[in-house]
C-alpha cells in the first residue's frame, strides 16, 4: 500500500478550479475553430454498440485536444490524484466527462474505481505515459489494469496543421492553433490477455511496447492523413 495523498488546501482547490475553468473556455473557443477531421472512430463504436468496455489511451501531450473526440459519449478519464489531476478533473467536468482520479495505493483500489466507472460509461480515457512520463514510455500499471479488467485498447491520436508545442515540458505538450486543420485518428483495438498483473516483467513489457508501437504507427498515419 502506498502512502495516503497529503490533502490539498483550500487554497490549491480553488487554485484548481480556476485553471480548469480558464482552459476549459479557452479550449472551448479553440475547437470552435478547428476544421476537424475523425477517422477510424467505428473501432470505438463497434466496440460500444457491441457492450464491450473500452480503454482510449494516448500519449499525455496529445491529450488537451482529444476533449473535442467523444463528446456525446458517455465518457470516463483516467487522472492522478493529484494538484495537475485536479485540473484535468474540472476541465474534463466542463466537457461531460466523468474524472476517476486514481492514487498511487496499489492494485485492489484502483481496480475497484476502474470497475464502478465502467457502470453506465461507454469508454474511458488514459494518458499512457502520463502523469509524470517518461516521454512516450507505457506505464506497466496501464497494461495490467486494462488487463485485470478486461477492457479492449483502443489507442488514439491526432495531428494539426499548425500547433504550438511545449518544448519545455516532459511531454511536449501540444495544442492545435486556431483555425488549425486537425486530424484525429483512433487505432484497430488491443485486446489484452488477462492475468497480466501477476505476469513476468518481460511478459508486461511485450504488451506495452507492442501498445507504444501501436500509438507510435497511429501517430504516422495521422501526420500523412494531413
């Protein structure tokens, strides 16, 4: 068990409400003038129309304008529990989506809010590599989750026209410019076999690099699909 998170003051959670509530709007107006493009989106929808849980997972760079993607859907994402993922939590509130934020106490909490968000949600969201990085490395946790729950993976991605990217941040945070022509792209599902949790190490990481690769080639398409 790891240690309980240290409660923020009221200070940080307002501090936090304000931020998501200020990208929420700026966000809003950017995606207002985007000409956007979706292809491969019928990998999710099978999945839906079919009773399957979904797993949408992304690079944590990639994530601000995939809030534009599934609106409409009922949605849940995947955060820390955490200042950053109090951010997220509000902002994925301004878009319909359900935030779990998930702490860093070991296998059977997490799996529990994992399985109680899947009640009446359609697809969840993840950042793969996310909160902390490194830069496009797949967390093992992400693949054992998805595993012991039992969730098909469907990777998702997007490529802009023109975009400012964060160079400075660990996972060169990227937002598509106004007016921007923005593709978005979702992969062929994963699926995962269980047992993954309590697999070999080499086992774990076959999965997660065969995930990265398969993030890594959507990326690809995307950038030609422009």
């Amino acid at each position: 068990m790891g240690a309980a998170p240290r409660r923020r003051s009221v200070k940080e959670r307002l501090l936090a409400w304000a931020m998501g509530w200020a990208w929420s709007l700026g966000l809003r107006l950017q995606l207002f003038s985007w000409r956007k493009e979706v292809h491969g989106l019928r990998h999710l929808d099978d999945l839906i129309a079919a009773g399957r849980p979904a797993l949408a997972v992304f690079w944590h760079g990639k994530y601000s304008p995939l809030f534009a993607l599934l609106r409409g859907r009922r949605g849940v994402a995947f955060t820390s529990l955490s200042f950053r993922g109090d951010v997220i939590a509000r902002i994925c509130r301004h878009f319909g989506y359900l935030p779990v934020q998930l702490a860093d106490r070991g296998r059977e909490e997490s799996l529990e809010l994992m399985r109680r968000s899947l009640v009446g949600s359609e697809v969840c969201g993840i950042a793969v590599d996310g909160p902390l990085g490194p830069y496009h490395l797949v967390k093992r946790g992400v693949v054992r989750l998805a595993s012991e729950v039992g969730m098909a993976v469907v990777p998702v991605t997007f490529a802009a026209r023109r975009s400012t990217v964060n160079e400075e941040r660990w996972d060169r945070f990227e937002v598509p410019k106004l007016f921007s022509r923005v593709v978005f792209v979702l992969g062929e599902p994963l699926c995962l076999p269980s047992g993954l949790w309590d697999a070999e190490l080499e086992e774990v990481d076959r999965w997660a690099d065969r995930l990265r690769e398969a993030l890594d080639d959507l990326d690809r398409e995307a950038e030609a699909l422009l």
